[in-house]
C-alpha cells in the first residue's frame, strides 16, 4: 500500500477555485491522522475537519473513529485513506475485494447492504431538502439491486504505462495512481472472463471497455485490439442484450443501464408508479436506443422517443421494428419537444431520463405546456433532480412519489424514481 502515497503531489490541480483552505497545513501524502468521521459528502466519502480545512476519509464510516493516511493535500481539501478503524460502526463489514480502498471504483464495501441502502435513501431525501416545492414529499425506501456483486455489465479499463505497460487496471481517483485489476467484483463474469485473457497483453494500448449482454451473453471489446491478440474478438461495433423479452442491439458508443437484472425491475416499478393500463400516449424524452420506449410499449398506445444521438435512434428503430406503436424523433429533447407543442400533440405521460447534467430548461417548460397527466423522471443524479423537479413543480405539476433505486451496489452512485402529477 505505501507506493499509493509515493506518487501523490501536493495541490494537484483541481476544478476549486476558492480560497486555499489547506495552506496552513504542514502535511504531506503518507503522514498519519487521527480523525473522527462524520458524514458523507457528495464523493461518497465521510467527512472530518482539521484546524479549519474539510478531509475526506476514504473508508471509514460517520462516527468511527479512526487512524488516516493523507493521499492527496488539494486546495479545499485533504484526502485520506482509512488505515486503523478505533471504534468501528454496526454497519462495518470485511470488503470482500482485495483492491479495495488502493481502488477507489466502490466506494462502499466496507458498509452491510442494508446500510447502504438506507444511506442512498438519505442523500436522495438531502437533494431535495433546499426546494420548498419538494422537501415534504417521504422518499420511499430504496429498492434492492438483485445482485450485490457481478451486476455490472459494463467495464472501462485504463492500461498502465511503464513498469505496468500492457496491463490493465484502473486509477485511484486521488492519488491518481495505476492499480493493476485482474478481477472486479462488481463486473459480470463474462467481464472477467476477458479481463483474464487480456491482462498483460495490451502494450500501445491506453485504455479499452468491455461490455456484455447479461442475458445473451453477446460480449464486445472496444477499440480494436493490436492485431498479435487473434483470441479475443474486438472492435465490433454493436452487442446485443435482451430485457423482459425484447432484443436490444446497442453501438459500442451508446448508453445503456449497467445493471440488466436491476432494469428489468425498474420497468415493472414504472408501469406501477405510472398506472400505465395499454392506452394513451407516452412521451419518451431522451431515450437512448429506445429502453424504456420498447418495454412500455406493451402498456401505452402510442410512444413517441426523442433522442439527439443518431446512432442510438438507429439502433432504437431496429430495437422497436417489431411493434408498432412506437415512432422516433432524432433531435435534441429541449427542440422536440417544443415542435410537439407547435404541433399541437397531446400527451397522457412523459419519462424523462436526462444525462447527468438534467434537463434543459426548455424541455421542461415544454412539458408544462404539453401538460401530461403523469410524469415519471428516471435520474442518476439527485442534485440536478431537484433542480428539474422544482421547476417543473413551480410550473404547476405536483410530486407525489420519489423512490430511490439502487442500480451501483457498493458504490455512492444512486438512480431515483420520481413521479409527478399534473
Ligand atoms: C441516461 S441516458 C438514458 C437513455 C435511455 N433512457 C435508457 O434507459 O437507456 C441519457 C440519454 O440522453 C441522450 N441525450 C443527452 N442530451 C440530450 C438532449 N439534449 N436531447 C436528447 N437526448 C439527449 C444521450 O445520448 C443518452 O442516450
């Protein structure tokens, strides 16, 4: 573990532009703190204070109180890494991956499930305390990953330079260094299975993913390996998945929910949350290569998807050719939606499931004018949620359920349900 802090640099640049809140500081990577652990911050990471400068321990868990090493000095903060755990939590358990914490991918498998559900429920309950609009709504419990580990279906690898040339392996996200990965735990079998064949053989390569269709087990390497790798396929531009029945082809460059057996749950949860009973119009705002689209299709008369990616629409027509139901619009969410109002459609409900930085404005004052009955917004970031919630509240939509869902187990990374009425 020592080599973790021989590379860390002090005030390693970062996106903080405030003052330098750890300029009084005398510390160095590898010297040792002694802390009290309080709560979590945005990283995933508990939190504590030294002299009058924020120090995030990696780790450890709100209450413990611990021994730290300093990984990084930056300008707002001092992160460190969990070493001796004094007064260990209830909720602390061994994490079953041997890179933990050198790793900095999970950020949670030193805390029982149960806890970290509980704890995804708490920061989704937190994102929505600033708005007056959302604040008394009762976030529902989050519903369970059916797979604590091996759920993810997708893996990107950075490969090492140097020493580590040709191997694959992932960055620590503070110390910045290379942690050689020969199996992770949250990846897919099959993921794991191809890491095996590939480990130390990529030279010339910098980084490569890996994707797999969990229930077709279709697998695709991306990009395209050095020609002297003739056992391991790549470079093929789509996969397939299947999902309640439906095939998906999806490209190498689109978006698709990492955990297959955790969507299939969801779509069953959104049917429920939007009473969909095989009639009226859905709208599917941001549909990727036609997901949601494809699988409510059965509960809805009509849908109508818009996507901006082209590959991905392709991919969503071809997805969806075998129902008839369903139309796509290539075009950016926030300019589709307005020409739904300039032609006068109506709507009985939306989904809108936004990238991580929300909705654009103008697609949601879109729907206050396309004025759905039910509008189901399907997020993997609780602070833009809110955001979007609250303007679409202001404009006359009330919300009456929120249930997180936790598609990342292990990780800080929470998915939300949130359902709006009009
Ligand atoms: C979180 S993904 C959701 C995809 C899909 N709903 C699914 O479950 O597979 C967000 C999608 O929004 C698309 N996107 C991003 N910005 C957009 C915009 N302004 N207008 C339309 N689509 C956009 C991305 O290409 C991506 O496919």
């Amino acid at each position: 573990m020592a080599g973790l802090f021989n590379m860390a640099k002090r005030k390693r640049r970062n996106r903080y532009r405030g003052p330098d809140l750890t300029a009084e500081l005398e510390l160095d990577a590898g010297d040792e703190l002694t802390l009290k652990a309080g709560e979590f911050d945005e990283r995933g990471l508990a939190t504590s204070m030294l002299d009058s400068a924020p120090v995030t321990i990696a780790g450890a868990i709100p209450g413990e109180n611990v021994s730290a090493k300093v990984v990084k000095v930056y300008r707002d903060r001092v992160a460190t890494l969990v070493g001796e755990v004094a007064t260990p939590s209830e909720h602390r358990v061994e994490p079953r991956c041997r890179y933990f914490g050198e790793c900095s991918g999970c950020q949670w498998q030193h805390i029982d499930y149960g806890h970290q559900l509980e704890i995804k429920r708490a920061m989704v309950e937190a994102a929505l305390q600033p708005y007056e609009t959302l604040r008394e709504i009762e976030v529902g419990e989050t519903l369970p990953s059916p797979s604590q580990f091996g759920y993810r279906n997708h893996a990107r690898f950075t490969v090492g330079r140097g020493e580590e040339n040709g191997v694959a392996g992932f960055k620590n996200a503070d110390s910045r260094r290379f942690v050689r990965i020969d199996e992770c735990l949250i990846m897919d079998d099959r993921i794991n299975e191809t890491l095996g064949k590939l480990q130390g053989r990529l030279d010339r390569m910098t980084q490569f993913s890996v994707r797999v269709g969990a229930n077709t087990g279709d697998v695709i390497v991306q990009p395209l390996l050095p020609a002297e790798i003739q056992d391991v396929p790549s470079g093929r531009q789509r996969y397939v998945e299947e999902v309640r029945g439906a095939k998906f082809q999806v490209a190498a460059s689109s978006f698709f929910q990492v955990n297959t057996a955790q969507l299939e749950s969801i779509v069953v949860e959104i049917v429920s949350m939007l009473g969909l009973e095989g009639d009226g119009t859905l709208v599917d705002l941001y549909c990727g290569v036609g997901t949601f689209a494809r699988l409510l299709s059965p509960f809805a008369g009509r849908v109508i998807g818009i996507e901006e990616s082209a590959s991905a629409v392709a991919d969503a027509r071809v997805n969806c050719a075998d129902v008839d139901n369903v139309e796509f619009i290539e075009a950016k969410a926030e300019l589709a939606a307005q020409d739904l109002v300039e032609a006068g459609l109506e709507i009985d409900c939306a989904i809108i499931d936004p990238p991580r930085i929300g909705c654009h404005p103008q697609a949601l004052e879109a729907l206050r004018v396309l004025s759905p009955q039910r509008i189901m917004m399907v997020s993997c970031n609780p602070t833009t949620m809110s955001r979007d919630l609250d303007l679409l509240c202001r404009s006359g939509f009330k919300l009456v359920s929120v249930r997180p869902v936790d598609m990342f187990p292990q990780t800080r990374h929470v998915e939300s349900l949130a359902l709006l009425e009009g």
